[in-house]
C-alpha cells in the first residue's frame, strides 16, 4: 500500500481512480524517483542480486591445519592488509640481514636472545625505515575502513604499528621481548624468498653460532636449535601470521594463544622425532630435510613465508575495482593479541601428550599455497609446485595417469582466468590472454600400482602435441638398472664429467660408439664400486640393452655418433639429486662463456636431451589429436625436439630477457610461477618421484 501510494503521490504520479496503469506511467515513475520507495524491485535481476551476496561474503585463500583439529584461515582482506603494511613501512624491499643490523646496533644488545622493551624496538625499527628511505609518509597498520590498496596511506602511525607488533609478542606480560623472537617475526614481513629467509631465521636462535664462527673454519662448526629454540622459532612466525588475520579478531586473546602454543608445541616435536637417532639439536640441513621428506605437510603455512605467493601476487584494486569483500575490522596491529600470562609461561617444555596430533595438512590447503595463480578448479590444473626449502623442487605427489583424451585447446579468451576463491588471479608480469593458444597440460598424480605414467608433451605442431605413456614394465626395468648398477646413488655431476671427459673444450663434441662404450665403462666402473654385491649378469645384460637404446637415441643423424654434452645432459635423469641441483649443474655445463647466463637454443638443447631419455624408456607415443603417430626412434626425436622448442618459447616469451639469455633463477623463478603447468614432465628429473628406487 505504502508503495502504490508513493506512485500516486510522488514525482511523476498518475492519477489511479480507474485502478489502472500503464506500463510506460509505471517505468516514469520508477526512473523519476519510484527507485527510492521500492528500491527492493532491483532484486528482480538475479545478477544484481546476487553480486549483493558475493560482496558479502570473505573470499578465503587459504585453510592450513594447526595443531587439535584447528584451522589457520587466511583472506583475501589479509593479503591486501599485509600489503599495504609491508609496502607503507618499506619493509617489502628490505632484506632480513639489514634489519637484524640495524636492530643489534640500535637496540644495543649483543646477544641475540637479549630482551628489549616496546621504545628500544620502536625506535630502532623508525631508524631503519627511515634509513632505508622506503617507508611512505603515515604508513602504518590498517584502518577501519577496509583493507588499503598498497599505494595508501593508513590512518595508524607506523609507531603505532610497531608497538602493536611487539605488543603481539608480549604473550607473558612482561613489556619486554627477546630481541630475537621480534626479528624472526619480521622476517615475515621482509623481502626475499622463503628458503633464504628461512635459512637467515634458523640462525637467530642459535647463540652459540657467535662463538663458534670464531673457532677455525675446519670445525665445520654449523647453526643448530633446539627443541625449545624452534618452538620460539615457529611460534615467532604463528605470531604474526595471526596479527595480521581477520580470524583472530573473532577469538578471544587465550584462543588465539592455544592455537599458536599448541601447534608450535607439536611441530617442534616433529622435527626432533624425525630423526631414527635421538638428538638434542638439530642442523639447518637436517630441519631442510625434515621439511623436504612430509614436514611441508605438518607445517604448510611456511610457505607464507614467501609473499610473491600471496601478498604481493595481486595487483592493487583501482577505483573502478568492485569493493572488498567487507570493511576490515580494527587490525591486531592496531590492537594486539594480550593473552592471560599462563598460557606460555611453561610452553615450550609442555608434555606432547597436551598438544594432540600432529596436525596433517590436506592437498587443497597445500596447493592453495604451493601452486601457482591458476585456478584449482580447471579441469587441466597442473600439480603443486613449491621452491621448497632450499630450491624450488615441488614435494607433492604428482605422477598419475592423465586421461586418455586429448586436452582441448584454449582460446585466447578462455585463458582469461576468473577470481577464485582460493588462488589469487594471475600476476601481471604476464597477462593470460596474451599467452600463445595453446592446449594446456594435463596434471601428473600419483597412478595405481601397475598403471603406466602418462603426460602430455605440448607443441607448436597442428596436432598440438603428444601423449607419451611410460609403462609400469618400462618403470621396472629402469628401477632394476639404477639400484641394480649403483646409478641410483652417483652424483649427475661426476656422471656427466665421466661422459665429457673425452671432450677437451666445452664445445659440441661429438662420441663415436666407441668413445660412447668407453665413457659407458667409465661410469659403471664408479658405480659399480658402491655395491656391497657383484652385477649379476642378468642386470649387466640389460645394462647393455638400453645403454644401445641411449645412443640410438642420441644418434639422431644416423651416423654413429652422439652429442657428449646432450648425452650428459640426459644421462642427468638416471642419477640421484633432485631436480633443482640437477638443473643447476647443467645450467652451469651449458655456460660455455661462464657469464651465468644461457640461450635459448641451450635450454632447448637440455629439454630435447632430456625429453630423449624419457621417449627411450617410454611404451607408446600418440598425437594429441588422435591422428596416427610413429613409434621409431624417428618419431620419437621428432617429439622430443617439437617439444623442447615448444617449452623453451614459453620461458623466453614469458621472461623476455634483454640479452636473449637467461640464469638459473630466471628458469626458477618462472617455473614456480606457473612454467610447471607448461611443462610438468621436468619434475620427472627427480628419479625418485617415479621410479622407486628407495
């Protein structure tokens, strides 16, 4: 009634005496003004309607599993939030090293674990930023009107913030904090990739390292914590990683307490109940290898620790931008976490029995983190990759059978990725409707037992590419060679300069069968010394069988002679070392003017040779499209070359280097932000991953 009396009444009203109207009466008095008496009719367009739930609702990144059956969730909003502290204190362009220098010399303290009070801190870390001269004028921590885009301002002083920050770590309130513990959680916030910020906060709490830098260097005197030094040590991160997110405003300070202590508590006795042996410290190469062999999984929210992943992936919202997805609340910078002083009195020395489980992370919240901005739900979204702890060697299960159909080719306009609401859109670096429309690559998982592995080999050709099926008697042949010749354990590089040894120049050199069965001789000769037994013969047969297939392989001109440096690099694949030493070492063998940098046609000389070995051991080759393929050798050095070209325009289209050359940090760094889609197969360098040989 109300409403019908304002169309009667108001701008534009008709005269209603004969309880009838006209459409046209009707559209005039809505536009005239009719809109603000019955704004509800908008709903009538579903879209409208339901872009009106979508603004309401937190678009989540990432879920990581803590310790009891918690969760750590981290949103959008807190990505944007961390950016805009980050980038307003100049933080993001600031190395680790830096800041502890300047906080020692500022803050007066020699040790390490040496406690300071929340001015010291303040006033060290306002010289530092301002040193640096990065920091933007009143930045600081988050206002309340929603999180700002990383050129904004906040309403918060950075002394605020940083008082906050310390405030945060003030768990048993006593206004004073080591010094450590402070720096390690802002090595969070700091610039710089995960493994060397990890490397440079596994020092912090080892405060005898001072003392024995001092000793002589053939000490082989080396960092280590211990139990409780890396309870402090994950707890630090938890800390911030917790200020900095919306949950926590939803928990009272003793929650949010239990969910740091707890899962520091339980994650440390992870890594000490690794070791077979008990020990009472541990190294920092004993916490990679924890970390490498399942610990990503017990402790996935590390990865944050790298924010090229999250928060500085996305690019900043611009007016026209739709709005966040809520006003953010006051921040834990702007008002810390205060827990009751006895939750973390006796933390790091409470019984395992208190903590629960260890906490397991599942797939999705690892590859939320690990993979790069593509959305997870592509039927074609490509596995997890991570630069885990000291590379970027993905540490998920990844081999599988792919489906028999080939992939569909993708259109410039459907590369175009939607929001979604676990991984962030693509990076600008390079837009997705400029890539090349190319079909994409299937997702290697783990396969049944007995199931062949298959992938898909992309190329420019009209068939788009390849399906290459590696069968399960193929893996079990391979298997039975590497264990069964000591191959499995020999270091690629050793491998590669017994295959070279002939070649006096870093120029192509070429081996005969001869020289070939020579540098084969050489290298079982090695190999063999490692075995506690003799070769059987069966085994030495079968050695002479497919080192034959090898150089058939590599013999593409048909004239009895190999490549040296191309069989090297494709021997790489039977020998021990993950992928990231392996592609390091022949970054640094194809370098024939050693300036660090190498071509295109060198890493397509790598990818073709190794892509060889894998056609070699390989039981069937088809087209993408279903047309007729080739099963000889011929055909398979066709695969091989197309797609090594193919892979190798991906990583030069993408980086576009100046000189047209490229290191090995630029391949790195590329693979890990999405090249690992490209070309799955190179995780295939790690032997282990597919042919189980441990």
């Amino acid at each position: 009634d109300r409403t019908v009396g304002g169309f009667a009444g108001g701008p534009g009203g008709t005269d209603t005496t004969a309880n009838a109207i006209s459409f046209e009466d009707f559209a005039r008095w809505y536009t005239e003004g009719g809109y603000s008496v019955a704004p509800w009719l908008e709903l009538l367009d579903l879209q409208k309607f339901l872009s009106l739930i979508r603004e309401t609702e937190a678009e989540v990144l990432f879920t990581f599993p803590l310790a009891n059956g918690r969760s750590l969730i981290v949103l959008r909003d807190d990505a944007l939030y961390i950016r805009s502290v980050v980038n307003g204190l100049g933080l993001a362009s600031l190395d680790c090293e830096d800041v502890w220098r300047g906080l020692l010399a500022d803050g007066g303290k020699s040790s390490r674990s040496a406690e300071v009070d929340a001015t010291t801190f303040v006033n060290a870390m306002m010289k530092i930023l301002r040193g640096s001269g990065k920091m933007s004028s009143g930045a600081g921590g988050g206002g309340g009107g929603g999180p700002p885009s990383s050129g904004d301002l906040d309403q918060n002083p950075p002394e605020e913030t940083l008082k906050n920050f310390f405030l945060s770590f003030d768990l048993t309130l006593t206004s004073r904090v080591p010094l450590n513990q402070l720096m390690c959680g802002l090595v969070l916030l700091c610039g710089g990739k995960k493994s060397s910020k990890l490397v440079f906060a596994f020092g912090l709490f080892d405060d005898e390292a001072g003392t024995r830098r001092k000793r002589k260097a053939s000490s082989g005197a080396t960092s280590s914590m211990s139990r409780t030094d890396l309870f402090y040590f994950f707890r630090s991160f938890l800390i911030v990683m917790f200020s900095c997110c919306n949950q926590s405003l939803d928990l009272c300070a003793d929650a949010v307490t239990r969910y740091i202590t707890d899962t520091a508590k339980v994650v440390s006795d992870d890594v000490m109940k690794y070791w077979k042996e008990k020990v009472d410290r541990v190294t920092f190469e004993q916490f990679s290898e924890w970390y490498n062999e399942g610990g990503f999984e017990t402790a996935p929210w590390l990865e944050l620790l790298d924010l090229t992943k999250w928060v500085l992936l996305d690019p900043p919202r611009r007016p026209h931008d739709s709005p966040p997805s809520a006003p953010r609340p006051t921040s834990v910078l702007q008002q810390p976490i205060v827990p009751t002083p006895s939750r973390l009195k006796d933390a790091a020395v409470e019984s395992a029995a208190t903590s629960g489980p260890t906490p397991t992370a599942d797939h999705d919240a690892i590859q939320a983190l690990l993979s790069s901005p593509k959305p997870r739900s592509s039927p074609n979204g490509g596995f997890a990759a991570d630069d885990a702890l000291l590379d970027f060697d993905a540490n998920l299960d990844f081999l599988g059978v792919v489906d028999e159909e080939p992939a569909a080719a993708v259109g410039n306009q459907a590369v175009q990725y939607d929001p979604d609401p676990v991984v962030p859109a693509a990076p600008l670096s390079h837009p997705p409707q400029q890539q090349p429309a190319q079909p994409e690559p299937s997702p290697l998982r783990v396969p049944p037992p007995n199931a062949p592995l298959k992938f898909h080999l992309l190329t420019h050709d009209e068939h788009r590419g390849y399906l290459i099926a590696i069968g399960a008697d193929q893996i079990d042949l391979l298997n039975r060679i590497v264990t069964g010749t000591g191959l499995h354990s020999a270091d690629a590089s050793t491998i590669c300069r017994f295959i070279t040894v002939d070649a006096k120049s870093r120029r192509p050199t070429n081996l005969t069968r001869k020289s070939f069965k020579s540098a084969m001789k050489r290298i079982f000769a090695h190999t063999f010394k490692t075995l506690p037994t003799a070769v059987p013969d069966s085994t030495q047969a079968e050695l002479s069988e497919f080192t034959d297939r090898i150089f058939l392989s590599f013999d593409r001109g048909k004239q009895q002679k190999v490549n040296a440096i191309e069989l090297a690099c494709g021997f790489t694949v039977l020998c021990s070392g993950r992928k990231s030493d392996k592609l390091e070492h022949l970054f640094e063998m194809l370098d024939q003017d050693k300036d660090s940098l190498v071509s295109r046609d060198d890493i397509t000389k790598f990818l073709q040779s190794f892509l060889t070995v894998l056609t070699c051991v390989s039981s069937s080759l088809s087209y993408l499209d279903g047309t007729p393929c080739g099963t000889d050798s011929r055909a398979a050095s066709k695969a091989a070359m197309a797609g090594a070209e193919w892979a190798a325009s991906q990583v030069f289209h993408t980086l576009k280097p100046r000189r047209d050359k490229i290191c090995f940090d630029d391949f790195a760094d590329w693979y890990t932000r999405g090249g690992y889609q490209n070309i799955p197969w190179l995780e295939l360098l790690d032997l282990k991953k597919w042919c189980s040989h441990r």
